[in-house]
C-alpha cells in the first residue's frame, strides 16, 4: 500500500505564524521534504534528519516547470513508500506550482493527498499594508506571468489585462528583469510616474521592508524572492486609458446634474455625428497620420459608448451586450482559428467567412436591418456608394478604362447634376437610392441625365 502525502504551508516567514495543524503534522512526520530551504523562518527545520529539500532540483535543471516536475516525481516516489510531508512556504495553493504537479501526479498513482492550509505572503503583505482586500478590490497578479505576456509582443492585447480603478497586488517579483515586465506591463493601464510600494520579507521578523518608487523606475530596484509589488488603484479623472473611465464620464454626462446637451441626444440625433466621425477616420488614414488616427478613433469610440448608454436607459441593450455579439461573431467566423475548419489563404478565409455568414442569414444568428438588395451594403449606406457597388456586381467591366481628361468629365457632369438638384430643392443622395430601388441596372446614368435634360 503506497504511503499519505501531506501538503502543508510553512507560513510567510515568521514560526510563530504557522497553524497548529501544520506544526502537528511536522512533530509526526516521519519524512519531511522541503520545496526549499531558501526561506525565513525555516531554522528549526534545519538541522532535522527527517528533512531534505528540493533545492539541488532548482540548481541542476534550466526552467521552473522543469524543476517542478522533478520536485512531483521525488515526492509521489517517497510517498509510494512512506508517509510523507511536503512542505512549501506559505500558503500551498497560492502560487505554488509544485504543489498542483505533486496533486496531479499523486492523483495518477492513486496516492492520498491532505491538504493543509497556511497563512499566504498575502496575508502578511495587506497587514503590513493596512487595507481590507475585499473592500478595496485587490487584483491579485504573478509576476512571472507578465513575463510570459510580454513574449507575444504586439499581439498581447487582452492578456491579462489589468483594471487601474482597482489596485494591483504582484507577487513572485524576485528579480529585476521581471520587475521590468511588469513595469511594460502595467504602462498600459497606469501613468509612467504611477507611485508603487516594493514589499519585501513583509513578515519575517526584523527582515519587513517598503520601499516608494515610480512605476517607470521599478525596475532600477532590488529585488529577492520575498519582494511583491503594490499599485494604488487611479481615481476615475486619472484612469484616463480604460474603457470603464469613458463609460463612466457618459453616463454622468447623461445623468440628471450632467450636462444638458449630452443628456438631449437620441440615438437620430447622433446619426450625423456618428457618419461624420467615421469619415474623420478615414481622412486620418488616407493621410497616413497616426496621431490623428488615434484621437478620431476615440471620437468614434465615444459615438459607441454614448448610443451604448442611450440603449441601456431604454432598457434596450447595454455595452456589455455589443461586446458579446462582437466577440462571439468573431469567433463564430473564425472556425479556422478557433474551431476545425482549414483556411491557409486570404481567399480561402474569404470563402470561410461568407458560408458562415451565409449561415448566420439562413440559421439563428440572422438580424433584422443589415444588407439590403443583396449587395453586401447596410441600408444606410449612401447612394452612390449603393450604385458603384451594384454595377461592379451587375456590370461587365470596360476593356479601355477611363482617361484624365474623361474623368474629368464625367465628374464635372456628376457634380453639375447634383448641383441641378441642389438648385430645385432636391436631396441628390435620395434621389439616386430612389432610382436605384425603381430602376435598378444602369440607374447611375438614367439618374443623372435625366437631372440634365430638366
């Protein structure tokens, strides 16, 4: 019959700080293996000759998963002989990746585990801090991970993403190269001079130690295994770079005591400014200029969010909605991404995006108000853009195209048209759609030579 393993947490540092539980289980162990001796507070363990540690492990092999492996595999391998004990510091289920390979292996040879519970480094760090975790909603994160993040390079959007309206604790930050994947990390939520408190021993007795620093400067520090990072949470007016703050200066701006034009507008009302803000956006794209594409994006953004809030006070929808109807099309029309389908070339991914839509139109993804006559266009669209689209989708292409000087022509028959409606109290974009819906084929030309000979 294999042996019992007994998972335990040694506490953050401090023997006084160990449960009794644990300290029984030490006092009737007949084998101890320790993850590490490179801990405060461990001094009694020293000298026992019960003990051994895992530490040649992280000596003689190159990366952590490694290492925990190996740890997993000599704990099970004592445990099919003996009871034994594995003990970690703190507490077992708080960043101890050796603690889940030991559960995981013990589980396929059919060893018993018991788990027993410690006080967590972060426990000791918010006392050593002085704040209520639950009542300022701490995030807690893993620095490593951030290391992790950072190899995606520009395609890490999303990952582990980080609200600044909360503050941020982040642990196992023990050396200066992931203090500064840390730093790259979180400059996207927080300002470069963001103040941040290094935490380190925060309850080994004599060892507890904060030190002030910039976000921008936290990796100019020393760090240990025993050092974690506080981020204070923005206030609303400073959380400037999250899509929370924008919702949340809409709605007050929407609010009774907000301001009175925000609060008269309709989702008609914005129309104009919706389109208007769109064709902003392409201007910054047509000239190249990357600055002004980022302040017109924002400003279409803010279209988004103000009709978002509109809908959520007509109980009609909230963001939260368009960011699940958005996301679950995305992942619906990438089956090639996400699911099991194959498209290695753009125009295979073409084909695999237009059967699911075609699907969508046909099944229970279908919505009311969107492509009209079958050009692929919305209803809204203006009507020029609907006649070019239905002639390239009707027309045969001309073999000899289009000089300067034709060009110029017929853009100056086009605009003398317009302007001809113009004079007679006409609206041209109406005009044209209505033709377009009677006549259909050849509507351009019939449209505007009529408009001519008038």
């Amino acid at each position: 019959m294999p042996g019992r393993i007994t998972v335990l947490g040694l506490g953050p540092g401090n023997p006084a700080l160990r449960t009794i539980a644990a300290e029984l289980s030490l006092q009737q162990a007949t084998r101890i293996i320790l993850r590490t001796t490179v801990h405060p507070g461990l001094e009694d363990l020293a000298d026992d000759p019960r003990v051994t540690s895992c530490d040649d492990l992280y000596e003689s092999l190159p990366t952590f998963s490694l290492v925990y492996d190996a740890i997993a595999n000599r704990v099970v391998a004592a445990a099919r002989e003996t009871d034994v004990v594995f003990a970690v510091p703190g507490h077992p289920r708080f960043g101890e990746s050796s603690v889940t390979a030991v559960l995981a292996l013990a589980a396929q040879f059919a060893v018993s585990v018991n788990l027993i519970e410690g006080i967590s480094a972060v426990d000791a760090i918010i006392t050593l801090l002085g704040i209520d975790p639950i009542d300022s909603g701490v995030q807690l994160l893993d620095g490593t991970a951030c290391v992790e993040t950072l190899h995606t390079g520009d395609f890490r959007s999303g990952v582990h993403a980080v609200d600044p309206s909360q503050p941020c604790l982040i642990n196992q930050v023990y050396s200066s190269s992931i203090a500064s994947a840390v730093k790259l990390s979180l400059m996207r939520y927080f300002p470069d001079t963001h103040p941040v408190s290094i935490i380190q021993a925060a309850s080994a007795p004599g060892l507890e130690r904060i030190r002030e620093s910039t976000l921008f400067e936290l990796d100019h520090q020393s760090f240990d295994h025993l050092t974690s990072v506080w981020i204070p949470a923005l206030t609303p007016l400073t959380d400037l770079r999250s899509i929370k703050t924008l919702q949340w200066l809409v709605a007050l701006l929407r609010s009774p005591g907000g301001c009175a034009w925000d609060r008269k507008q309709t989702h008609t009302s914005l129309r104009d400014a919706l389109i208007e803000e769109s064709y902003e956006v392409l201007d910054a794209v047509d000239a190249g200029d990357g600055a002004n594409l980022q302040e017109e994006l924002g400003d279409l953004l803010l279209q988004v969010i103000m009709h978002a809030q509109i809908a959520e006070e007509m109980e009609s929808f909230v963001f939260a909605d368009i960011l699940e109807s958005v996301n679950a099309k995305l992942i619906r029309r990438h089956p090639h991404v996400f699911g099991d389908a194959v498209a290695l070339t753009p125009e295979q991914v073409v084909e695999t995006w237009n059967a699911v839509k075609a699907q969508e139109r046909n099944g229970h993804f279908s919505t009311p108000g969107g492509e009209s006559n079958g050009i692929g266009l919305p209803r809204s669209a203006s009507a020029l853009s609907r006649v070019a689209r239905q002639m390239a989708n009707t027309s045969d292409a001309d073999s000899n195209p289009l000089g300067d000087d034709e060009v110029l022509q017929l853009g100056n028959d086009l605009l003398n048209a317009v302007e001809a409606i113009f004079r007679r109290g006409g609206d041209p974009d109406r005009m044209l759609f209505a033709a377009l819906q009677g006549r259909g084929k050849g509507v351009a030309d019939s449209v505007i030579h009529g408009v001519k000979t008038t």
